[in-house]
C-alpha cells in the first residue's frame, strides 16, 4: 500500500553519509595542515547535516513553511553571533 508520498533512498542516502565520513577521516592527512583539515571537516558536517536533515527528517518534502520557521531563527542567531562578536574579541584584548 503506497501513501502517494516520494520516500528516499535510504541506501544511497547511507553510503553518502559514509563516503562523507571517510572524507572527513582523510582531512587530516591532507597536506594543508589543520586549518585545511578543520574547515573540510566542517564542511562535511554541515553537508551531512543537510543530508539528513532533508531526508532522515523528511524536510524535502515538507512545505515552505517548515523552512521559514528553520530558516527564520538561524538568521536571528547568525546577525546576534555577528553583533556580539567584536564585543568578544575586544573584551579579551583589554584584560
């Protein structure tokens, strides 16, 4: 019996996630040194977020709003993270 909603492929959606971790494994041994490795490793993070986030979650079948409502709050905290980031760096600098 089908519910006529697309479901994802789960496998294909497994071995991502696992050619992502062995890619993130391998940023360490790249030749950039740690910065380089750190800001792949982050950057696989956040696509393996998004992975399962859209379908383990099933958010890629969701209407709009269910992104307005993710969206809306992670603006919010990127401009308080942007606003308050000079009175961090100064802050440390003058004790």
């Amino acid at each position: 019996m089908t519910t006529g909603k697309p479901h994802p492929n789960y496998t294909a959606i497994w071995l991502w996630l696992m050619g992502l971790m062995g890619l993130g494994v391998a940023a360490s041994f790249l030749p950039g040194g740690r910065r380089l490795a750190v800001v792949v490793i982050f950057a696989v993070a956040c696509v393996k977020a998004v992975l399962v986030a859209a379908n383990f979650m099933h958010l890629r079948f969701e209407p709009a709003l269910i992104y307005a409502l993710v969206l809306i709050p992670l603006l919010f905290l990127v401009v308080l993270a942007a606003a308050l980031l000079p009175d961090f760096v100064w802050h440390s600098v003058s004790r």
